[in-house]
C-alpha cells in the first residue's frame, strides 16, 4: 500500500514546493539524531526524509498524486535506511538548521566581469537647464588595457588552470558540528574564483586587463533638466576585471540658484517690487527672462500686497516636450518710509478726500476680510 509522503510532512496535497520545504526543515531540526537521540526519533527522522526525497522530485511527486509509490522498488525508505537522495540533500539539511548551504557546485566564475556603473556631478546654471547644453566632462575610471587588449597576458602567453583548486573556482573544507562532517566551499585564495590564473601577466595592467585613466567625453544636456536628474551615458563606466563590458555613466545635474528666478518644477518664480502709487494707478514693468529676452509685466490699477501676476508658457521648458510651464511675478507693494513735506502734504490731501477708506477692524465674517489671519482661517478651515 502506498505510504501518505503529504501525511509525514505534514502538508496538504496541493501544498507548494516551498510550503514541503519548510515543513521538512522545521521537521529536520526537531527529529535529527544529533538533536534527538531516541531512537523513535531517527526512524521519524528518516522517515520525512524519504517522504521530502519524493515531494521534491517532480517527476516522483506525480507517481505519488497517481497513487504509486516510487520508493517502493528501492526499498530503502521501508528498509528504515535512505538513499543520498532521501536524506534529502546536505544543502538542506544544513540549511535546516543554519539557514546557509553546504558544498560546492557554484564552479569557477572567470575572469572576465562586468563592470560597475560610475556616478559624476556637473553644475548647471539656470539657463544652461532651460537652454539645453553640450558640456565637456572629466571621468577618470578604468578603461580597456591597449597593452593586452584585456586578456591581461604578455605576449603570446595564455593563462593556466589554478594549482590551488585545480580549475573549479572554490576550495572545500570540512569542519565538524552536531552534524557529523559539514564541508562548506569558498572562493579560491590564488586565483580569487577565476579558476585559472596568468603566470605571465601584463607588463601595464598587472594581470586586471583594465587601466585606470582620466578622459574627456561630451555629455548632451537636454532642455529642462533640473536638480538631481541623471543622465545615463551606457557603456561609459567602468570596464570590468578582465576587460568586460563596461558599466553605465550616471551625469547628475546639480543647479546652481539664479540670482532673480526661482525654479519649481517647470514654474519659474520671481518678486517684483512695486511702489505704493504705482501699485494704486497702474503701471507696467520691464522683466527679462531667460528664454523670451524682454517681456512686460502689467501691475493693474488698485494691485493689493500679494498680488501675483502670471505669464503663462514663460516659464521652463518641460523636458522632452515643447510645452513650457509659467513665470509667476510676485508683486510686492512698497510703502515709502519717509516723506518729504509736499509729499506729506499731498497724500494728507488724498486721505481727506476719500471718506470711504478709513482704518478699521476687520471681522471674520466680512466679505473683504484679506488679511494674513483671514488667509490663515481660510486654511485650516479648508482641512
């Protein structure tokens, strides 16, 4: 009669291959004879190990789910022993109970890497980010070595297979635990991995098959970058050990502040400062902007501190796009701070002659309520 494998684990019959594997490492570490030394324990033991040999293999999972029993002809589970197999691979054992792996199997990585992506930072101005810009940059990182085309040899000589690990990239060791014998794999120390080594390296490069070097390259800026973005260079990093394909080169553009614009996004910013009669009758402001040259900016008749005026598309342009964002001119009204005595007498006269301006208290509840505390009611209201 078949034996229920899902039953020893413990999981159900559409139970994933993670879900079988966590039950038999949390099985593992409790029934492992090293742990547990009764003897009921290592026939338990055994037992799961066997039913995680079936329910890992694929192919001996379906001849379960059909009803058979694939260990049934091998006779090893019911026999009280188990197969290399149905011990249910070192690896996972070890892994049941460190949470790390065991032997080897990851072979020799070569020489040839690729690279790492390199990272430089350029200052822009306000117009070189609206305008667009070809900009010449310094990158210092390794290249290709001309010497050894990156072969790292001399001459005609070719690299060997690693004495120390005879070719495979890793060494193996072996150390005692509750386990029994638990042998771990690390990177060669002669060849660092490669799984061969060069007794002939090159004169230039020492063996790396790379250079390190400063050049000059030419970084196209496009037309409304702004602080923080990266322009990506591909294939202008570094080159990789052995001379493998070079990483990426990351351009960061840092933005250096306009002594009049202010930037916020594609919104360009700046304070305009208007005197108080020119604020009461009207006038008209020269502003030049970065993009457009000379625009005029109208100050209405009866503008109020705060007032802002909008010029819309003056702004910057939007990045790969032919839209622009807008240039807000902040119009501050200035009051003058002295007088002379006909101007004294002058704005004497106006204010006798105008009865319905006159100082007074503002109440929350009128409609010309403008203030600073009217704005700030207005905004924890709105919450």
């Amino acid at each position: 009669m078949a034996r229920d494998y899902y039953g020893t684990l413990g999981v159900s019959k559409d139970a994933t291959d993670q879900e079988i594997k966590r039950a038999y490492r949390k099985l593992a570490r409790e029934h492992h004879p090293d742990v547990n030394p009764d003897e009921s324990a290592q026939v338990r033991f055994q037992e799961i190990s066997a039913a995680y040999e079936v329910l890992s293999d694929p192919e001996k999972r379906r001849i379960v789910d059909m009803g058979g029993d694939p260990l049934a002809s091998a006779g090893s589970a019911g026999a009280g022993g188990f197969t290399g197999a149905g011990f249910g691979g070192l690896g996972d054992v070890f892994e049941a109970f460190f949470g790390g792996s065991a032997g080897g199997g990851r072979g020799p990585r070569g020489r040839v890497q690729p690279g790492a992506d390199s990272l430089l930072r350029t200052r822009l101005t306000l117009d070189e980010c609206a305008t667009g810009i070809t900009k010449s940059v310094t990158v210092d990182t390794a290249i290709l070595c001309d010497a050894c085309t990156g072969s790292g040899t001399h001459g005609d000589s070719k690299p060997v297979r690693c004495a120390t690990c005879g070719g495979a990239g890793e060494v193996q060791s072996v150390q005692r635990s509750f386990l029994g014998q638990v042998m771990t794999s690390r990177p060669c120390p002669t060849c660092r991995g490669a799984g061969e080594t060069i007794p002939d390296p090159c004169r230039k490069c020492g063996g790396d098959g790379r250079v390190r070097a400063r050049r000059e390259i030419t970084v196209k800026v496009p037309a409304g970058v702004g602080n923080g973005m990266r322009i990506r260079l591909a294939g202008q990093g570094e080159v990789g050990p052995g001379g493998g394909p070079a990483g990426d080169l990351y351009v960061e553009v840092i933005e250096q502040q306009h002594d009049v614009f202010v930037r916020d996004g594609d919104d360009l910013h700046c304070t305009i400062r208007v005197p108080m009669v020119d604020a009461a009758l009207g006038t008209s402001v020269t502003l030049e902007t970065i993009l457009d040259g000379a625009v005029e900016v109208t100050v209405d008749s009866g503008t109020q501190p705060g007032s802002v005026a909008v010029l819309r598309g003056h702004g910057m342009p939007k990045l790969r796009s032919s839209a622009r964002g807008d240039l807000h001119a902040h119009l501050e009204v200035v009051v003058p701070s002295r007088l002379d005595h006909k101007q004294t007498k002058l704005l004497e006269d106006y204010r006798r002659s105008n009865d319905r301006e006159r100082v007074e208290v503002v109440t929350n509840g009128s409609q010309n309520s403008s203030g600073l505390f009217s704005r700030l009611r207005d905004a924890f209201s709105a919450r």
